[in-house]
C-alpha cells in the first residue's frame, strides 16, 4: 500500500531503501548515526524530531536519553525501513519473548529508561499535514527543541527549501543536527550522478551542491539560526577502495536490472546504457592514482544549527 501523500520523489526514495531495510543496520550506518549524535547529544527533557529516520538508529538512542518529560518523533517515507524500527523498539524495550527470563528482565529494567517513539510513515517535506492531519487544527507554536536528519539531504530535491520547512517546526533556542557527505567521498556514485546528469537521466539523489562544508553552513543560516558547531566526521569504514579496471563492474552493479538507482540508464534500446558505461569507464580510470588505485575520502559534513529566539529570520540566498 503506497502513502497518497508521498511526493513523487519521495516515491523514488521507497525505491531505493525498501530493499535495503533488512540490512540497513549491516552497514557503517550504525558507527555514524552514534557518533554524530553523540556531538550534541539529546537532553532530558528535549522534544526531538527525527526525520528520515530509516532504521531508527537515532530516533531509538534519542528515547533513552529525554526521559518520561521529553518526546522524540520519527518520520519516514519507506514503510519496510519503519517496519525494522518497530521491532527493534519491541525487542529492545521487551526482549525477544515474553516467555524468555531474559526478555523479561530487559522489560523491567527499561521500563523507566525510555519511552516509545511516535513513528510517522510519511513525507519529511510534508511535516505540517504529517503532524498535523486534522483539517480543523491549526499549525501549532515550534515544539521540537531537537530536530536530526542523519544521511538524507542528497535524497531530496531541494535541501534548502526543506531545511527552512523543518526550521519553522524549531523550537526558540532548538538545535538541528544535519549531515551530508564530502565532496570526495563515495566516488563510484558521485561520477555516477554526474554522468547521469549530463546525459539527462533523472537519478534519485543529489550530491553536486556539496562543494566544502560552506555549503552546509550556508543552508542552515539561510533558515534563520545560527552555526553552533560544524566539523567533518570520519572513522566509520564507508571509504573505498579501487583497481582502475573496475568501472565497467561497477557501473553494471549500479544498472543491474532491479536496481532503482540506474533504472533511467535501463530504457529503451540500451544506447543511452552503452554510452553511459563509456564514459564512466574512461572518467574512473582519470581518478587513480599514479599507483592505478582509486580511493575514497571518507567523511560528513556534519553542523548543528540553532535557532534564536523569536522565530528566526529566513535568510535569501542562491537556491
């Protein structure tokens, strides 16, 4: 069953991470989710909003720490990613059976360490019909004091315009964590992007704002706070490394039928794919070294951003 109120780009997000659901946690994800909160970790007390919330890695860590007087929020657009979430609340909270000593003993000691997370299955560039759906309510004052999105702003068409949406839903004095990666890292789909892009194939994410950490900064200003923190995470093992010989393979691991990455390169009669491959195949073999290896930078871009009192003042700046 499809959310009516998904945008067609968060449809395209479904695509991408309803297979991926199973084995998100398998990743380096868990590593970085853990150490970008732990930057500016949540208080008790806080009411924290966690958008594209995936797996939960930080809706789940934020619900141990705001206490019976806080709140947390999670949203997100991929149902299957949701699904893990919940159950991983489940086990964590009441162990894997009511039958099991273990299980139990879990129950008891978490019973006042947490509390349970309010999961949305939605649109994070929708949040005013998402939280609230009543036709007769009116938009309410900022509640959240912390709002995160960890590892999702290349998905969206317009950073900025959802940063500044996000902004209005702030508490005065609230902070907003946000991430994106380098500029150098993950190579493999940074080239292909722009491939893709300059043969005018759509391809469901975005990385060519990214230039240097500025590119972030700016943002979060533009949405009327203030950069409270800013720095580059590493250390997590998402860097990788290439022979110069490997971009065919690569490329046809990214348009291997029923990979919703590369579906565009897969219409029609298969030119637009042998062009495609081409140029990918000649431009990585220009990324290697003088040793004919390729190699990632790993790291995020990651800023906490605060809002100041009042509302804030949304600042114009080139989109």
């Amino acid at each position: 069953m499809t959310n009516p109120n998904l945008t067609p780009q968060a449809l395209t997000t479904t695509k991408l991470y309803t297979p991926r659901a199973s084995n998100y946690d398998s990743s380096w994800h868990p590593l970085q989710a853990s150490a970008i909160l732990s930057s500016s970790p949540p208080l008790a007390g806080d009411h924290v909003l966690d958008l594209c919330t995936g797996t939960g890695l930080i809706a789940l860590a934020c619900a141990k720490a705001v206490g019976p007087h806080g709140s947390v929020t999670a949203v997100d657009a991929t149902k299957a990613m949701l699904e893990v979430a919940r159950e991983k609340e489940e086990e964590e909270t009441n162990g894997k059976t009511d039958d099991d000593k273990e299980g139990k003993n879990k129950k008891e000691k978490n019973k006042d360490q947490r509390i349970r997370v309010n999961w949305l299955w939605g649109d994070v560039t929708q949040l005013d019909d998402l939280l609230n759906p009543s036709p007769l309510q009116t938009i309410p004052t900022p509640k959240f004091t912390l709002i995160t999105c960890i590892s999702a702003l290349p998905l969206l068409d317009n950073p900025l315009s959802a940063i500044r949406h996000w902004s209005t839903h702030l508490a005065p004095h609230g902070r907003m964590i946000l991430d994106a990666v380098t500029e150098r890292s993950q190579l493999p789909g940074l080239l292909f992007e722009a491939i893709a892009t300059e043969l005018h194939i759509p391809i469901p994410y975005k990385r060519a704002w990214i230039k240097d950490a500025s590119s972030l900064e700016d943002m979060v200003r533009s949405a009327g706070m203030v950069v409270e923190k800013s720095f580059v995470a590493r250390g997590f093992g998402s860097a990788g490394v290439w022979t110069k010989e490997e971009g065919g393979r690569l490329f046809d691991q990214w348009t291997v039928e029923g990979k919703a990455v590369g579906e565009g390169f897969r219409v029609g009669d298969g030119r637009v794919r042998e062009v495609g491959r081409g140029l990918f195949v000649e431009r990585w073999r220009g990324l290697a070294g003088e040793d004919g290896m390729v190699r990632d930078e790993e790291g995020f871009y990651v800023v906490v951003g605060r809002k100041e009192g009042g509302e804030g003042e949304v600042k114009n700046v080139d989109e």
